[in-house]
C-alpha cells in the first residue's frame, strides 16, 4: 500500500482536477466522476481526513422543535383538535405528495410555489401544497357527498421564508371543512364561529375575522370595468392591501395588469368600505352594485350569513370586508380571513396605509387563520363532473406557535416537557431493586413515574432532576419505610413529606396530581 504521504500528494492533485473541472462547467457526470475519485483516495487515509465534513443545518425554511417547543405545539393541537372534535368533525390523512396533475391549476399565481419531485420513473408527482385539494381528490375518488372532516398535516411551498414571521417551505396546517348539499350559510356560519372559539381558547390577544364573499367581488369588477379575462389577475393584486398600500396596489393594477385608471378608481372606492349586515343592506341599494346579479345574490346570504353569526355570538369580531380577495383560485363564495391585531400605538407605517378605519382599530399582526366555500373544486375531479358544495376553513398554526413561543419566552412561567407525576427515589444504597419495584407498580396502575439509572444515586441529584424538569412528587424508599410498609411522598415545591402505606400511594399521587 502507497505510504500516507503519496496518497496526500495524489489527494491535492485529484482536488485539483475537480476544482478545474468545475471552473470549466464540465459535465455533471465527468464531475461526479473525479469527485468519486477523490473520495476513494481520502477514505484511504482513514482517520479525520478521510471523513466527510458535514454541514449541521436544517434546509432552507424549515427548523427543529426542540422539547419545550413540541410541549407548547401539542398544548396547541389539542385546543384546536378539541375544538373541531366538539363540532363533530371526523378524521382523514392523505399521502404527502399526490400526482403532478392534481395539484397544476388550482392555486393561480402560487402555482409556481409548487414543490416538484423528480422523476422516479413513472409518475410525475409534487409534494402537496394545501390540504384543500387533496380533500377534493379524496372526495371525488372515493365518492363521498357528504362529510365534516379534520385533517392536520404538513404541507410544502417554494417561498422565500422569513422565519421570524412564522412562514416556511416545510409547515403544518390544520384544516376544518364541511361537504355535501346543504341550505345557505348554515356550515359557513360555523366555520367562522370554529375561527371564533380557537382564537379565543388560545388567547392570542385581540382578533378580526375579515368576511367578503367572490360572486360580491366578481360583481364588483364586473360593474366598475374590469374584463373577465382579468377578474383572476386583478383578484390576486387587491389581495395584497393587507401588505401594500392603496398606491401601490392601483399602481400594480393600471402599470402591470393593463387595467384602466377609471376602473382601478371605481375598485378604489369600494375596497375601502368595512361594516357587517348594514353595509351589506346599503350595497344592495348601491346603484353600481345593484346592476350585478352575481354581486346581489352574495350581498343577500352575506346578510343571511350575519344574521346566524349573530345567533353564535360572534359579530363582535367578524367585519364584512370589501379589500378581502384571498388569492386562491378555487374560491366561489364567502371568503374569511383572520388576523391579530395589536392594539395602541399605531406605526405610522400602519397610518399611511390608506387603511382608513383599518389603522384605528389596532394594527394587523398577520392572518392566523383563513378559508371560504369552494363549490366546484370536487367537480374538477369527478369523471362526471358532478359538484359536491364545500366550505371550510384552514388555521395558520405555524403564526400561532410563533406567537404562544414568543409569549412562553416573555413570561417567568416553566413550560414542562414531560408529564411525569412522580419521581421514585432512594435515600439510601442498595435498594436500586425496591426502587425498580415501586416503578413498575405505578406504571402498571397507570401512573406517570419515573427513576433514575444508577444504582446508588445521591438524594440531593434525585431532587434536582425533580426541581429541574417540574416533577411535582417524590417517592421515598428507605429500610425504615420498607419495614413498616409506607412510602414517604414529599411535594417538591413545598418540601412537605408525608407517610402514605403502599396499598394508598396509587390513589394519593392520582389525587395530587389530578390537573396533569
């Protein structure tokens, strides 16, 4: 075998072939190639430097949880679960990634956000981008008519991340929808009444929930002079006044969309327009408004929308919003979007807005939740064509983790990691077999218990692990307590400690420890 210093020297001038070979742009394959080369020569080394060099990072756009984050992310999903569990819903899972086709036009100019795997011989798939229209699929697939469905998984976008707002490539949705025929408003209604209870059970801080409905924007261009060829181009550009100014917005529309300045004036004056019931009543008055029967008829169930919201006692949050477009493609009816608001000082960046009575209310923090009806997206699926009606609505839980992270970090309070009731510890040596005892007793009974792995561990280490990951009880052994058949339980905060005989600890520990 070569001696270390030939295989050196043959490393430096393999590293040498393959750094010209890339400044040439060689061919990806001639490349691979001496690269293998190369690898071979270093493993021959052995040691370090044969070793590859990792970079420990996440992908762009997606990050680790660490312990205390899972706990606060699970604390999460079961307010959310419990909440769509309370209203009835079933659950479903899909497959991560579905056929290229299925997803390819349902999402207009987000289309391009669209993550594509390569071929592996056969299909052409993507990793899926919502869990709307995979729900469609599974509905036209398996010829489900009528559902109330939740389904909370991770979906995938080409964006460009910024991570402190809480979006990324990699992130989970939670999703809420009713399918199958049913009369106006009614499953509209108790979706945005779902939005109501989640936000408020979380207590984020204060919240709107923005309402507007398509056939009313639709109508709405129609009547102030936008083509029908640009009702979709135009949509996704009044979508963006919650991020850009009114300016910008019209400046968009005439510079790069092709739209009149007279029609982008007439959308102007409506945009700006918020209220509930009444605004919808003075709309269908609205001379303009009034000539579109598209517009008529989504005014008329925005008013039958009110009047059951109403009922639910959640008008207090819910505004009938003109400026709500929601940019996605499958929309067909009443759209909803949800965002915080902080409220005092508002930024003069807020101000200049051209907001309106937005900039008065408190300043948006970002949407947190979102979603509206989609009554022919199962149809784009049936053979047949035949529609079932969906509503449904999605929450933003990635901004909701960053919020309540945010929140745990700014408060003194302890986030547990673990659930743990009691610790089972040992005062003095040798009892590592009573202790392994006592565990398996309360594990058997149900009980969330824990010891430690050594078979003589000091009391003092035992009471810091409990200080230390929040255990709120421990379980003494001792020869004097295993003689006269009791365990000293002592409380961790308080440092109280008690004699409770073997045959009660089970009932005394649930009894302690009932609100874990």
């Amino acid at each position: 075998m070569a001696d270390k210093a030939q295989i050196q020297e043959a490393i430096k001038t393999q590293g040498e072939v393959v750094r010209k070979l890339k400044t040439e742009k060689a061919s990806k394959e001639q490349i691979d190639e001496e690269v293998a080369k190369l690898l071979q020569l270093k493993a021959q080394l052995g040691g370090d430097e044969g070793r590859h060099q990792f970079t420990l990072k996440t992908a762009k756009g997606t990050r680790d949880y660490n312990p205390k984050q899972m706990a606060i992310r699970e604390k999460v999903f079961n307010t959310i679960i419990s909440c769509f569990k309370r209203h009835g819903a079933e659950n479903i899972d899909t497959p991560v990634f579905e056929l290229k086709e299925t997803l390819t036009g349902k999402y207009g100019e987000d289309s391009k956000l669209i993550y594509d795997l390569k071929d592996q011989g056969g299909e052409l798939l993507s990793l899926r981008y919502d869990l709307t229209v995979p729900f469609a699929r599974y509905l036209a697939m398996n010829k489900v008519t009528n559902i109330k469905r939740y389904h909370i998984a991770k979906v995938y976008r080409r964006d460009n991340p910024a991570m402190t707002r809480g979006r990324y490539r990699e992130f989970y949705q939670c999703d809420f929808d009713i399918a199958g025929q049913y009369d106006p408003m009614i499953p509209d209604a108790e979706c945005l009444k779902i939005v109501h209870e989640i936000l408020s059970e979380l207590e984020l801080g204060d919240f709107r929930i923005k309402v507007n409905d398509r056939r009313i924007l639709d109508g709405m261009f129609a009547v102030c002079g936008v083509p029908d060829d640009k009702f979709r181009t135009i949509c996704s550009t009044v979508d963006k006044l919650d991020k850009m100014s009114w300016e910008d917005v019209r400046s968009e529309m005439v510079k790069e969309k092709g739209l009149s300045e007279e029609a982008a004036d007439q959308i102007g004056q409506y945009v700006s327009l918020q209220g509930g019931m009444d605004l919808a009543e003075r709309l269908l008055q609205d001379a303009k408004m009034s000539q579109s029967k598209q517009a008529c008829a989504g005014l008329t169930d925005m008013k039958q929308l009110f009047s059951y919201l109403q009922l639910f006692q959640v008008t207090d949050k819910v505004v009938f919003d003109l400026s709500l477009a929601r940019g996605l493609d499958y929309y067909t009816g009443v759209i909803y979007e949800a965002i915080l608001t902080q409220t005092g000082p508002v930024p003069v960046a807020a101000a200049q807005n051209g907001a309106g009575e937005k900039a008065e209310e408190g300043v948006s923090v970002g949407s947190v939740a979102g979603g509206g009806r989609y009554d022919g997206l199962v149809g784009m699926f049936d053979p047949k064509g035949r529609k079932v009606p969906c509503v449904g609505v999605s929450i933003g839980i990635e901004r909701v983790f960053s919020i309540m992270e945010q929140k745990a970090e700014a408060s003194a309070e302890k986030v547990r990691t673990t659930e743990t009731q009691v610790m089972v510890a040992s005062a003095q040596k040798n009892l590592l077999e009573e202790r392994l005892r006592l565990t398996a007793e309360l594990w058997n009974a149900g009980i969330k218990a824990e010891v430690m792995y050594k078979k003589n561990p000091k009391l003092l280490s035992q009471l810091q692990h409990c200080e230390d990951s929040g255990i709120p009880l421990v379980a003494i052994l001792g020869e004097q307590e295993l003689k006269d058949g009791v365990v000293k339980l002592r409380t961790v905060h308080s440092r109280e400690e008690i004699d409770v005989s073997r045959a009660e600890l089970v009932e005394e520990i649930k009894r302690r420890t009932s609100d874990i």
